[in-house]
C-alpha cells in the first residue's frame, strides 16, 4: 500500500492504493449551486469517465459533491480532484460571471474496502438528495447519474 500524503491534506493523509474504488467528497467554498450549475459540474464529471477514472456514480448536491470512482491507470487521486475542482470552478466562474475560488481546496476521500463497502457507499450517494429533502425520488434528482456496465 503507498501511503502519499496530499499537500492539500491539512492534517488528515490521503492513501492513494492505486486503482482501488474510493468514495470522493468536496465542499463550495461557500453558498449553493443552482440546476443548471449541478448540471454543469455532473456533465463535467461524468465526461471524465474511461480516460481519467471509471465512474461509477456521481452526486452532485447543492453545496457538495460525491463521486464514486476508480482511477485509470497512471492517474492518483491528487491529479483527479484537481482536474476535476479546476476544470469544474473554471466553468462555474464563467458561468456566474465571477473570477476566485469556488471550492474548498481539501477534499475528503475514502477506500472502498469490501463488495458490502461498495454497495452501501452507493446506496448512501442515491439516498444523499432525499434526506437533504431536495428530491422525492433519488433517481430523479438532476445531480445524480450512476452508470451501470
């Protein structure tokens, strides 16, 4: 197991495993995002499957996103959160007309330990929008795409 502290860690390491499954969580710096802002980052997200990562499932919620993945192959999870943040507050800015950070710059991630770990962290993320009252339905909260193989 590599153990790669981020620099962006704070006082909390990062393990990078190599192309394990993790479950990713990042934070606005401050505020909410509106539909079409959801829409953008998930876009973004999902656009990044088969060449950065596999995605499994993304939510992205009001003021946090989710992101289950795994990495390709020569991509650690530092290089993933920063194209993923950078890319996603460049076209938030552009958007809102605006210039400066959008995101919190540390992010939370976790490995996937088991099958069982797998599928109660996805559950978790499809139930996300329905306890933050933002959605009746999971499945049809704009902020979440889960692609199925």
């Amino acid at each position: 197991m590599n153990f790669t502290p981020s620099p962006y860690s704070r006082k909390l390491p990062h393990f990078d495993v190599g192309q394990e499954y993790y479950h990713l969580v990042f934070r606005l710096a401050e505020g909410y995002l509106t539909e079409t802002e959801i829409e953008i980052v998930r876009e973004l997200i999902v656009s990044g499957n088969s060449k950065f990562y596999r995605l499994i499932a993304v939510q992205v919620m009001s003021n946090h996103v989710h992101i289950l993945l795994q990495p390709s192959l020569g991509y650690t999870l530092a290089r993933i959160m920063g194209g993923i943040k950078g890319v996603s507050a460049h076209k938030l800015n552009i958007s809102r007309g605006t210039k400066g950070t959008i995101w919190l710059d540390k992010y939370f991630d976790r490995i996937i330990r088991n099958q069982d770990d797998f599928e109660k962290t996805l559950r978790y993320l499809e139930q996300n929008p329905i306890k933050a009252d933002a959605s009746e339905e999971a499945w049809k909260y704009l902020g979440w795409q889960f692609l199925q193989e």
